[in-house]
C-alpha cells in the first residue's frame, strides 16, 4: 500500500526504528476502507493475484456471503474462498463449468444448487447462507432462493480464517490453481455469522438499507492486494 512505503523509505539501519516502521507498515495496510462505489478488477489469468480479507473472527456456528460479481468465464472459478487450518473448502462459493451449476462449500462437504440463471457478462448478486444447527445450506442468485440442501458439515467453522477473492484455496492461504481462477469484476463483499433471512437478503440484492456485514463490511474493509488486481470505481451500464 503506498501509504505506507514511504515511511519504508526512511527506514535506517538502526534496528528498532527499523522494527517499528514495519509494525507501523502492517498496521497501515489492515486499516479499514470505505469501498462503496468501488470494485476489484481482476484482469489477468494468473495462479497469484487475489485480495485477501482480514477478520479478527475464528469461529463460526453460521455464516452468511453476499458479494456482487462480474465475469465472462464458463470454466470453473472460485467466487469466495475461507479456508481454515484444517480445512482448505471452510466456507467456498464456486461456479462449476456447467452452466448452471453453483456449488457451496462448507468444511470441506459440498453441495450443488443447480438451475442457476449466471448468464456472462452481467452483474450478479450471489449470497450463501449455512448454519450448523440446522445443516442447510442455500444460494441465492439475484434475490432467487435455490433449494436448501444438507451439509455433512458437522459442527462450527474454526481455527484462523484466510479469506481470498480471485482464487481458489487449496491449502491454508495457497494451493491456488490458474484453471479456478477468476477474472472479472467483484464488488459489495459482506459477510455475517449468522443466516440473513430472505427479506434482508432482498435488501442486500436490491441495495436497500440493509445491516451490513459484522465479519466482512464493504463499507470498512481491511483487506491486501497481491498481483495485478485494481481497486476501481463500479462500472454500472446507465448514465445519470
Ligand atoms: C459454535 O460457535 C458459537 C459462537 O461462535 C459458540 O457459542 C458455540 O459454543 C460453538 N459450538 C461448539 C460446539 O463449539
Ligand atoms: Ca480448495
């Protein structure tokens, strides 16, 4: 972040002064940001770019996703990938190369919601819903719910979450493969730890006055960018 290279710059060989920029340089690039009106650009096909999501949470007994997304893939790609220590698909919203297929990932268990309208090129609003009382799992595509599902999920995510956008986790904070990558525009990350109902959903989707993300909150995210990702104004198709 170039807030903070500068003050690398005056970094002298005195050892501790050395130390306190650089605590100074970590405290600075996971300073929250208001991005409304922005969006992540993902222009490149790579195995390394991505952004990475900070959150203080390690435990979680239900959690709610909603992002906006913006791609002409067909292929598989990841849309959000939380992997734990002990498991790499924690928490995994990923768009499967048939068409209409989006699958749902909860440690390491999976579900499909099929008949899904992704068309290319197009805004989507995709929310994931999962709570471990119940085991149910749902996606919703632009405010339409698919069916529940049950995850074999067992009990509450836990351990130290890495949370990344543009590639797909096989490991904890790595393992990422360039056939899942995504390329595209991303915008609007929330993330709760509790199931939204159906009628905030909506209120997501139709950018409402809805609670925003207590985990994840587009309008104070502390987050890091790695490679060739843009943090940019939100392209929408209408003039005013
Ligand atoms: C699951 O997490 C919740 C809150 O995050 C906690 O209150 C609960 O005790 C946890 N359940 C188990 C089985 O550890
Ligand atoms: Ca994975």
């Amino acid at each position: 972040m170039h807030c903070c290279t500068q003050h690398l710059d005056t970094c002298t060989d005195h050892k501790m002064k050395c130390l306190l920029l650089l605590v100074m340089l970590t405290a600075c690039t996971a300073a929250p940001q208001d991005l409304s009106g922005k969006m992540f650009t993902f222009p490149q096909r790579t195995n390394s770019a991505h952004v990475r999501l900070e959150t203080s949470r390690e435990e979680f007994s239900a959690v709610t996703v909603c992002l906006r997304s913006f791609t002409d893939l067909s292929r598989n790609h990841a849309l959000f990938s939380l992997a734990t220590p002990s498991a790499d698909n924690a928490f995994l919203i990923f768009k499967k190369t048939a068409a209409d297929v989006i699958e749902l990932t909860v440690r390491n268990s999976n579900v499909e919601a099929g008949g899904q309208d992704y068309k290319l090129n197009t805004w989507h609003s995709v929310c994931a819903t999962w709570d471990s009382q119940s085991e149910l799992g749902q996606l919703w595509l632009d405010g339409k719910p698919s069916a529940k599902k049950f995850i074999s999920s067992g009990s509450n995510i836990t351990g130290e979450p890495i949370i990344i956008l543009g590639q797909e986790q096989d490991s904890h904070g790595g393992g990422f493969d360039i056939k899942q990558c995504f390329t595209g525009m991303i915008s609007e990350v929330h993330m709760w730890d509790y199931a939204l109902s159906p009628c905030e959903i909506q209120r997501y989707v139709n950018d409402l006055n809805f609670t925003p993300g207590n985990v994840l909150n587009w309008r104070a995210l502390q987050f890091q960018i790695t490679g060739r990702v843009l943090l940019e104004n939100k392209q929408v198709n209408e003039c005013h």
